[in-house]
C-alpha cells in the first residue's frame, strides 16, 4: 500500500503530462491548419457551407456575366428534376462540364436578374448551388483605374487607342501606381487661372487652409497676411488688358481693374484642366485619374479670365505657395522678357527646395537662342517641359533646346477636368494644349515621387525624372535629358523590397531574403535595429541583391528589426515602414528536422509576434509540468 499511493501519484502526473503534450500538439497542430488554410498552398480543404446567404454576399463582391448561372444539382439527381428546375426559371442549358460533373451552364430568361435566379434555384431542394458566372481577368502588373474616361487618357496608358496613337508611347503610369497613387501630404501648388476646387472630381483633392475654413470671418485665423484663405488665394489684379497702337509701338493698359479676392474659382478652364492632370481623384468611377490620385492641390489664381496675368502678381503667387508648404509648383505659362524681379521670386522658391515645373512655350521656339521665361532660369529647382503626341514625336509647335529644355511629356489630346460650367466638366481643351498640358504630367510625377521618396529633396527628385526617361529620337538633340518623362523608371528606381523575410538559423545567423524590384539601384543597404534602438548599418550590397546571411552574436528573446534600404548617386531611399520586419530570437532556434516542436511548429520567421509568443509560451508548458514533477518526487 505505502509503495503503491506514490506510484499511482506519478501515473496520475504522468497522464496529466501526455495529456498536456497531446493539448500542445494539437495547439500547433491547429495553428498549422490555419496558417495553410489562409496561404496560397493548401492541401486539404473543407467543403464551404454554401447558404443563399453566402452565394449572394459573394455576388456583390465581383463581377460576373448578367443572363448566366453555373448551377449544381446534388449528386443523384434525376435528369427530369434537373430539367424540371430549368422550366420553372426558364433557363436553358449551355453546357456541362466534365471535371466537375452536375454542373451546368445555363442562360437565363430574358429580364431574369442573376441574383433573383439564383434565389429561386437555392430554393429547389435538388440543387446544391448556383452561383454567377464571374468574370476573372489575367493577373497584371499595372493598377487600372475604374475612372470612367481613363481608357481615353492615352498619356497615362497607351494601347494606341487616341488619335492613331502608338501603343507604349505614354508614361508608364499604371506600373507606377504599384509603388505609390500619391499623397494627401504632398501640397501642389497650380499658379494658373485658378481651379473650380468644387469639381466633384477635384474636390477632396483640393488643398484646405482648415485653420481659416473653420475660422472666424474677416479674421486673419492662421496670421498668414491672408485674410479668409480657405480655398487659396486670387491674385489677379486685372481682369482684362488693352492695347494701344500709336505710330512706334503697341502699349497695354488694365482696362478692367480687378482686387484680390480669396476666392481662386477657375473663370477660364486652363487652370482646372492642368489641376486634373495632376491630381484629379483617381479609381472613383468618376472622370478621369490624374497623376496622382491623392493630393492636395493649392489653387493659386494669377492669371485672369483671359489668361493673362502680369509678373507683379505671379511673384506675390509664388511667395504665397512657398509660405504655405507648397512641395512643387507647376507654371503652365510664360513669355518672352527677362524678368528680374521674377528671376529673384524662382531663385528664393529654390532656396526654399520647392521645385518648379514650367512649360518650355508653344512657339516652335529654340529656347537656347531665345529664352523663354520662367522654363530658361538657370535654377536647380527648374524643370522645363517640351511636349510629345500620342506617338512619341515632339509636338511640332513646342519649344525645345537642347541645354535650356530639359525634358518632354504628353501634350496633346489630354483629357482633363474643366469647371463643371464648361463641357459638363470634362475637355480636351486643344486651343490650349501642348506644354501647357505636358508639364502638369511633370509635376505629377514629381509629387507621385514625393509621396514615396519623402526623405528626398527638389534637386534629388529632378534627377529621379530627368534620369530614368525614355529616349525616344525626336526628342533627341532636343531637349537636355533627350527623353520623355517614365513615371515608372522613376518609381521603381530605388524601390524598397515588399517581402524582406527573416529567418534565425542558428544562435549567430539570421537569414534575410527578399526579391529585388529596384531598377536602378547601386547598392543594398542592410539596417538592423534592436527593439528601443537606432537602425545600423550592418551591411552594404551590390546591385540585384536579394540575400544575406546576417551573423552576429544575437541576444535571447530579443526583438531584432530589419529594413533594406537602396542608394545610387541620387540618393539613399527613405526606409519606407512598411518594408521593415522584425524576429524574437530564440537560445535554440529550431533546425531543418527538428522534431521537438511537434508538426512543423516552429517559432521565428514568417511568423508574427503574437504567433511566436502563443508558441513559446505553449512549449514551455511541458517544461513547467516536468519541474513539477521533480519537485513532487
Ligand atoms: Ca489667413
Ligand atoms: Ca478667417
Ligand atoms: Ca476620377
Ligand atoms: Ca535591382
């Protein structure tokens, strides 16, 4: 009896401990199942419960052919029923199919709505579903927009479908949008003829002054000198010229004398149209996409109804888009005439790393021989845009020079937004094409680039568009860059890896891994951090990397982050949040084969935190009844 009560004690604690080795098994083993059910490889899967419910939730989320079923009857079912249940929907059958027997295709009564016939097939008993025929498509690698007008915006996306247009011959647009759509943290400022910000396809794009939108009226609210700035800023202080003619010369005078105003509403079209280009809302089924589909545009109004504005009140424009964060101003203008006073604004507009993109003119003009102005300015933050067709040639009216122009972009047959009083709010505005339009497309990639390389400068951004164009031979000899902006090239230049993978292998080496989608990088530049830490440098990389083994004495039970980042004689790119990882290390990170775990329960890489935590915590139970034990005996 003395010898048995110990040992019936050790058996019970002995269950207890399979027991609680089953229970930890089958933690891992549940946590497998569902890590394989919510992967791409799965092996076995449960049937789904198919309900009504279920096939009409469904429905709403794709899109599928109107008129059609696939139906299937419960495996058994009579031939009879089957055409019973047509009858009753009016239905006929297409096809069936021999991989997936009992289903078949059917086309539907006239007027029949998919969903009403899916409802009355799910009622018949002997059916087990009917669901839509869905339209899939072939995975790409370009982001469409669902923006009603996009497949006429031949700049952004070209199939040759505008105008006789050559397929390729646009900006590469739809692959840049993988990177980035933009920003509302990136401010453009338009200096035009003002912008109907009340466009439903600009307006939430529209930059706000918030401290004066829900100030006091009359009051200065943010103490910028501008009283009520909601909107922007109007600064136009003539709305109308006229010009003399005596003997020797012609001579203007303001015949309509105008105040500035707060209000930078768009009396003309060209200031809307270019504000569309850059940042009209994009994939909202509405009109068309700019190159940005968020961002806030900054409607400063200098030009008149006429479109005509003097320097006086551009440079009070340029000085109020500095002051109010403008990253990027687009000046879809110019003149002959050296300004000064101008020169000085641009310089200061500089200084304060704001870029400046400016039509090179629409005069078939050599800007070398004769400048332009403001494109012919000397200054680093200048960009000046030539303008292409929808075949890649130079746009026969558009200034060029092959050291004051510096680059071409889409100009003609753009489509973009208008004041909703004009053309129901969309046009193609072709008395004012040509640079006009091909520098807004600039300026939208520059703010596209922002919003990603958010660490980089005015300078650093020009050299990410002027860099990475296409040659393309008429523009060759040119214009400085000899290529039509690729919003693409630019983008992915330096662009972060999205699948950076840790793996610890041993107590001193955790692997990385990760594809390389960078185009033009130089050099990998591996970073770790520990968790409370600053990110080092722990290793640099040549070009095309995509591994490294990164040994190092970790510490047990520490949280380990990594991010890459690229560089080239551009810059270094930002270090974007979304491609940093992180890994707890373990004392004995399991091995290839390790059976302790139990059913490829393995803790570390892949794995989020909470998972690996879960984990630990779940293998240590064992450990924990063992101890017990020991001290028990
Ligand atoms: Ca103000
Ligand atoms: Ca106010
Ligand atoms: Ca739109
Ligand atoms: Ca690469």
């Amino acid at each position: 009896m003395n010898d048995k009560a110990p040992y019936k004690g050790v058996r019970t604690m002995k269950k207890l401990f399979y027991l609680l080795i089953c229970l930890t098994l089958a933690a891992c083993g549940s946590q497998k199942s569902a890590d394989i059910s919510s992967g791409a490889s799965k092996t076995t899967v449960s049937k789904p419960t198919v309900t009504l419910q279920s096939i009409l939730s469904e429905t709403d989320k794709g899109k599928y052919v109107q008129g059609e079923l696939l139906v299937k009857f419960k495996s058994g079912t009579a031939k009879a029923s089957a055409q019973k249940a047509h009858l009753i929907a009016g239905a006929t059958v297409i096809r069936s199919f021999k991989i997936v027997p009992d289903v078949e295709h059917v086309r539907l009564s006239k007027g029949l709505a998919v969903k009403n016939a899916i409802a009355q097939y799910m009622s018949n008993p002997d059916v087990e579903y009917a669901e839509p025929n869905y339209i899939r498509k072939i995975a790409s690698t370009e982001v469409i927009p669902s923006d009603l007008y996009f497949r006429d915006q031949w700049a952004l996306r070209n199939t040759g479908q505008y105008a006789y247009g050559t397929e390729g011959a646009d900006i590469d647009a739809t692959e840049a949008w993988r990177v980035s759509t933009g920003s509302y943290d990136i401010t453009i400022a338009v200096l035009d003829t003002g912008v109907d910000y009340n466009h439903n396809d600009l307006a939430s794009n529209m930059w706000r002054n918030l401290s004066e939108c829900n100030g006091v009226a009359g009051v200065d609210d943010d103490t910028n000198l501008f009283v009520d700035d909601c909107a922007g800023w109007n600064f136009v202080t003539c709305e109308s010229f006229e010009d003399f003619e005596d003997r020797w010369d012609i001579s203007f005078t303001c015949s309509q004398v105008s105040t500035e105003s707060n209000d930078p509403m768009d009396e003309n079209g060209h200031g809307t149209h270019v504000a569309g280009i850059i940042g009209a809302i994009g994939n909202n089924q509405t009109g068309v996409a700019g190159v940005m589909w968020r961002t806030h545009i900054l409607p400063v109004r200098v030009f008149n109804q006429f479109g005509e504005g003097t320097d006086s009140d551009v440079v009070r424009g340029i000085d109020y888009a500095v002051k109010m964060g403008a990253k990027v101003i687009n000046a879809s203008w110019g003149a002959y005439g050296e300004s000064l006073t101008l020169y000085n604004a641009i310089s200061a507009a500089n200084s304060h790393g704001v870029l400046f993109v400016a039509a090179a003119g629409n005069d078939s003009n050599n800007n070398d021989l004769t400048p332009y102005y403001p494109a012919s300015y000397p200054f680093g933050n200048i960009i000046s845009v030539a303008a292409t067709d929808q075949n890649d040639v130079r746009v026969p009216f558009s200034n060029f020079g092959y050291t004051s122009v510096d680059v071409g972009a889409p100009g003609t047959y753009i489509i973009s937004t208008v004041p909703t009083s004009m053309d129901n709010g969309y046009s193609y505005l072709e008395q004012d094409s040509g640079t006009s339009m091909a520098a807004p497309h600039v300026t939208g990639l520059a703010g596209l680039l922002y919003s990603y390389y958010y660490n980089f400068d005015s300078t650093q951004i020009r050299n990410m568009i002027l860099s990475y164009v296409n040659l393309i031979p008429s523009l060759d000899g040119w214009v400085s860059s000899r290529g039509r902006i690729n919003a693409a090239r630019s983008m992915f230049a330096l662009c972060e890896p999205y699948d950076l993978t840790l793996n610890q292998v041993s107590a001193f080496q955790i692997n990385l891994a990760w594809t390389d989608i960078a185009t033009e990088e130089s050099n990998y530049l591996i970073e770790r951090k520990e968790e409370g830490g600053a990110y080092v440098l722990v290793a640099t990389l040549g070009q095309n990397a995509n591994s490294y083994p990164d040994n190092n004495n970790f510490k047990d039970g520490t949280k380990y982050y990594y991010r890459l980042r690229l560089k080239n004689w551009i810059g270094e790119s930002p270090g974007v949040h979304d491609n940093e990882r992180s890994i707890i290390t373990t004392l004995n990170p399991p091995t290839h084969g390790h059976s302790g775990g139990g059913g490829g329960c393995s803790i570390g890489a892949k794995q989020n935190v909470p998972t690996s935590f879960a984990d630990a915590s779940v293998m240590l139970l064992p450990l924990l009844v063992i101890a017990v034990l020991r001290r028990r005996r």
